[in-house]
C-alpha cells in the first residue's frame, strides 16, 4: 500500500525535473533573448559586450571618440554605449529587389532593426527623445519615437527599464511586432526562422556572432564574390577559450560556410588556403621583426577543411589583437611590440 501510494509521487517528481532539464536545455541552445525578439531578417549580428568585459579581467572596453553630437547624446541621457551596454542584438533587411528578395521591402538600401540591453536612464532617454522627435505614436501602451536620421525615419521604442528597441524599416509593423513579442512570455522556439535554423551552429558562450545570408551577384557584394561563386549562408562566432576562466587570454573563432555542393565547398577551401600560404610567405619574406607577435599568432592559429558542402575555418584571436582592432590603432598592428615608431617623411621645400 505504502508503495502504491508513493509512486505517484515518485512518478511526479521525475516529469517534473526531466521538463526542467529540458527546459533548460532548449534555453542554453536557444539564441539570446535580444535575438529572439528581432524581426525576421537576411542577416544577424549580436554582441554581448558584458562578457566581454569578463572576459577581459572586468577592464573597460578601449575608449572612442565622441563627436558632439553623442557627446549631446551622453549628456541628455547619461548612457555610453561603450560603458553601458551591455547585449546588442541587429537584424539586417537586404532590399527586395536584390537577387533572391530580401525583407527590407521596396526600400532600396539595406535597412536595420535592433534591440539593446544595458544601464538605461529611462526618464532621461525618453525625454531625449520626445525632443528629437518628429512625431509619437502609442503603441499598446508604448511610446514609438519617430526620429529623422539622413533622411530616414528610425522608430525608438523602450521597450523596459534595460531594454530599447529601434528599426529604419520602412514598415511600422516591424517595430510594433518587437514591442509585442516583448509582451510576451519568452520563448526558447522564438525568433527569426533564420536564427532558428542556424543558431545551434554558434559556439556555447559566444562573445559574439553573426548568421547571414550572402549571394556573390549582390551589388554591395564586397568582397564576397572573391570567394563564393553561388549563395551560401554564413556563421561566425568567437568565444572565450576558456569562458569560465576569467584571465582567458585569446578569442576562439569559428567560422562556417553553408554552401550548395560539395564542389562549391572544395573551391571555398582551396582559395582560402592559397591566402593563408601567401600570407605565411609574406610573413617569412618580411621577417619576424615586421610583424606585430599578436596578428602573427592569429594567422599562425588559422585552419580550415571542408566537410561535405559545409566549409569550416577556425583561428585563435589574441586580447591583443582584439583590444588594437577596437581601438582603431592600425599602427600597433602593423609595427612589433616595442619597436620604435616610424618617422614621417621631411616635407619638400
């Protein structure tokens, strides 16, 4: 009797801690909660600036200059984004007309949507922009802030006390379907199909990351057209080496290639190992007293293979780099650690 009256119990308590593990499970390979609440998109960008600068022994990202217009910006408000931010998350709408179609709509540059988490000023932030403000509209109780930027009409709606939402889209349904999914109970099957399909393949505990779709016959293509031959969808992501380790050194980066054949795989891979070749044999054509030790262990880490019509590129990307990178100090990269700065040229008379 006593058994029968206790495996109920039993029985209960397993369903319970197996939802819970489960739950949690979706949560850890689930994308960030910014991510989720974004608009579908053609591309994503995310960056958790708090981890960071964890992972950077809790020192402050390098400084950057202020024009006077955020230097306005920081007055008002009180927020710095280099100090105060903490989650970025940024989808990315290709025009329309572009080869394959994009969600930017009939808009013909690309478009951006964006949700920021950090140390808001709310009653500041909103009365800068009730100032700078074309027009305002509520929205279910929120606020959506029309501001003119080059031309463009950007909406800004805050969306908490830590949380901001803005869009450049042409549709106002874009950011009114952020405010509404932040209404809402999060989700771990939430988000953009694209992330969805795609985010498992971001490394756990990412500092940050990117999902894109790219197709070489774009006119803004860049250099992707070197590279890739047909449309592929990208992800690149770097973490910590260790995450869990505060004095991690380095920023693992991993970088895949989602192509349509194997061949077009086998043609990614051999061209960026010719780069990778050139770029050694430049390197010992140069000499070691030519490279900055941080760039050189960054190219010295790079690797890649192929994996079916996957292409797979991994590199380890010191502090170093990353903090000369950010900072904008072109001439660290380019010069040996202690070397002597170059002197400019005499002027002609």
């Amino acid at each position: 009797m006593r058994i029968r009256r206790t495996f109920p119990i039993a029985l209960a308590v397993v369903v319970i801690a197996a939802a819970v593990t489960l739950a949690v499970q979706l949560r850890k390979h689930a994308p960030p909660e910014p991510a989720r609440l974004l608009p579908g998109g053609d591309a994503f960008f995310y960056l958790n600036l708090s981890a960071a600068r964890k992972a950077n022994s809790g020192q402050e990202l390098p400084a950057v200059s202020h024009d006077p217009e955020y230097e306005r910006f920081i007055s008002a408000t009180g927020f710095q984004f280099e100090r105060d931010l903490d989650k970025a998350a940024f989808a990315i709408h290709y025009p329309a007309k572009w080869p394959g179609g994009g969600t930017g709509g009939s808009a013909p540059e690309v478009r951006f949507s964006e949700v920021l988490e950090g140390k808001f000023h709310g009653g500041r932030l909103t009365s800068y922009l009730r100032q700078i403000a074309q027009s305002v509209e509520n929205y279910h109780s929120v606020e959506i802030f029309t501001i003119l930027v080059e031309g463009r009409s950007l909406r800004v709606a805050v969306l908490s006390a830590d949380s901001v939402a803005a869009s450049n889209h042409d549709d106002p349904v874009v950011i009114q379907g952020i405010i509404d999914r932040s209404r809402r109970l999060a989700s771990p099957f939430g988000g953009p199909s694209l992330l969805r399909q795609y985010y498992k393949h971001v490394q756990l505990a990412s500092l940050a990351w990117v999902v894109a779709r790219i197709d070489p016959s774009w006119p803004e293509a860049g250099g992707w057209n070197t590279v890739f031959t047909s449309p592929a969808t990208i992800v690149v992501s770097g973490s910590s080496l260790n995450p869990l380790h505060p004095m991690a050194q380095a920023v693992h980066l991993r970088a895949e290639a989602f192509t349509q054949s194997p061949d077009e795989a086998r043609a990614i891979t051999d061209k960026v190992n010719i780069f990778i070749a050139l770029s050694h044999a430049a390197e010992t054509s140069v000499g070691t007293h030519g490279t900055d030790a941080d760039v050189k262990a960054l190219f010295d880490s790079l690797q890649i293979k192929q994996a079916g019509d996957r292409v797979v590129l991994t590199a380890s990307m010191p502090f170093g780099f990353l903090r000369k990178m950010v900072s904008g100090s072109a001439a660290e990269l380019g010069e040996p650690s202690g070397a002597p700065p170059a002197q400019a040229p005499a002027k002609s008379r």
